[in-house]
C-alpha cells in the first residue's frame, strides 16, 4: 500500500480516492486466489539468484516466484501453497538460513495475481490521478514516474509484479535522497534500508513516537 501513501503525500491522489482504490485492489486480490490455495514465505541468508532457482526447481506445474526483494539475502516468495512448501525446502537445500511460512494466503505480487490487475484496471480508469508535485518512484521498475497515464500503467502492473525494494532504495539515494524516513508501525524498512545503502551520509530514520517524529523533521530541517 506504500505506493498508494506515497501519491497521496505527493499530491497525485485524493485521500478519499485512495481509500476507495485500496479497498478494490484488496477485494480483488483476495478473490483471485481462494483462501488457502495461496501462500508466501520469507528466505533468509540466501542470494536472489538461489532463491530464484529454488523457486524454479520447486515448481513442478505450479506457481511459486520471487516477489519481494527486500534487502540483499532476504527474499520473499509466493504462489501456489504446495509450490511455495516446495520452494522452501529447495531454499534451505541451498543455503538458506531460515525459510518462514507467513500468515497470509493472497500470493501478492505473483503472476497469480493477473486476473485482479485487469479488474483493477478498470476501478484506476476511473480515478483521477494528477501529475504528482513531488518526484515519485514505483517500487515495480524503481524508477521515477510523473505522468497519470504512467502511473495508473505502473500501479496496475504492481499487483502482478515484484516488489523491488533494494533497487528502489538505491535508485532514490542515487537521485540525492539522504535521509530516508519510514512513516508507520515498527522499524522493518529503516533495518532493510540500512542494508541496502550503507554509506554513512544516508541517513535512516523511523517515526513511532513524538520524540522521533520530531528528530525526522530536525533531520530534514538540516538539509534545507
């Protein structure tokens, strides 16, 4: 849902028409695979490429991909449920630190999926999108886009589609981004972000409370 918050923040989108696109995509994905015929699991401490292979190898007629590069050697997979146990097993066979089911059932970002990007299409037809007034990146390609008809293209292909977190996070502290502020529950994208760009002048922060909210907006005051 980031990339939603993000046109939001960016000016591109209404808050009401986000709520109302959120709640498509969700009702969509989840009618595309039934419950329990999906699932996702995290490898740990394995390069993309093994864990890609993995997958390859695991499966046999069905679907299993890798759907979330989150940060080097942690990988997230999804699919079909009997592939994704598959793929697992492969995963470790290989290397892999730990491989962990997760409690979901929607395979998000895999080719499952399709079907709920076409019927998403429609409901993104019909929401206004405006050219954002802040640069915005999709974590699809990790590149920028800046065009209505460009992101409604990008935010479909994204139900289907890798999440490319790594190549994102170095695409935006290539563009000059120096301080990287993680806006909600817990710290998981500032520890990935840390991983992904090590340089001492990147900067990464995550707000939970008044006091690190305040440290954000010092932090960002210092760059101005």
């Amino acid at each position: 849902l980031g990339e939603c918050t993000a046109l939001v923040c960016a000016g591109a989108l209404e808050f009401r028409s986000a709520v109302a696109l959120v709640r498509e995509r969700g009702r969509a994905m989840q009618a595309a695979v039934p419950a329990g015929q999906g699932a996702m699991a995290a490898i740990l401490g394995l390069e993309d490429a093994a864990a890609e292979a993995a997958c390859l190898e695991a499966a046999q007629g069905e679907v299993v991909e890798a759907v979330n590069y989150n940060a080097p050697g942690q990988i997230v997979i999804a699919g079909d449920a009997g592939a994704v146990g598959r793929a697992m097993a492969a995963a470790k066979a290989r290397g892999a630190k730990r491989a962990l089911l997760l409690p979901v059932s929607v395979p998000a970002h895999s080719s499952l999926l399709r079907s709920a990007a076409a019927q998403f299409r429609e409901r993104l037809a019909e929401t206004v999108i405006r050219a954002p007034t802040v640069r915005w990146f999709s974590a699809v390609d990790a590149a920028e886009h800046g065009t209505p008809e460009g992101i409604r293209a990008i935010l479909e292909r994204q139900l289907a589609s890798p999440v490319r977190w790594t190549p994102t996070v170095l695409a935006l502290t290539g563009a000059g981004a120096t301080l990287l502020v993680e806006c909600g529950p817990g710290k998981v994208l500032t520890a990935l972000n840390r991983r992904i760009d090590r340089r001492p002048e990147v900067n990464c922060m995550a707000i939970e409370d008044g006091a690190s909210l305040q440290a954000a907006r010092d932090a960002a005051g210092s760059k101005h």
